[in-house]
C-alpha cells in the first residue's frame, strides 16, 4: 500500500508539473506528460495485479453493490 501512496505523490507532482509556473526549469511539456503518463501506467498496472484482487476478496457481497452504485453515480442527485 505504501508503494501505491508514492505513486500518488508522484502523479501528483507530475501533474502539478504541467502548470504553466512548474514549467520553468525548461523541461518542454511533451516530456513532462511522457513522465506522467508512465508513471500512470505503472500505477494502474500495479492496481490491477495487486489492489483489486484483494479488495476482491475481502468485500462482502452487499459492500461491492454499494461500491458499484457509488462509482456508478446511481441514487445520487
């Protein structure tokens, strides 16, 4: 879990870096959204192979309706 963590500090970091003020130290654009979109692969690949099938199989049956009609939007105003 604490390698998932630091892959959201560094999404984040690497996405704060496409700000206009971030972009200063001259590193063009295209290599700072190169950077962000590995570090994304990484992390999803990571999700997929390690977190999901644990919550898998540790939800409840009535946990993952209620996650699914959460991620889902359904019964939300």
């Amino acid at each position: 879990m604490a390698v998932l963590r630091g892959d959201h500090a560094a999404i984040d970091r690497a996405a704060a870096s496409l700000s206009p003020r971030s972009g200063r130290d001259g590193t063009p654009v295209a290599v700072r959204l190169t950077d962000l979109a590995r570090i994304l692969d990484s992390h999803l690949a990571r999700e997929e192979r390690v977190l999901f099938p644990l919550v898998a199989t540790r939800l409840t049956e009535a946990d993952s309706t209620f996650l699914v009609r959460e991620l889902r939007g359904v019964g939300r105003k």
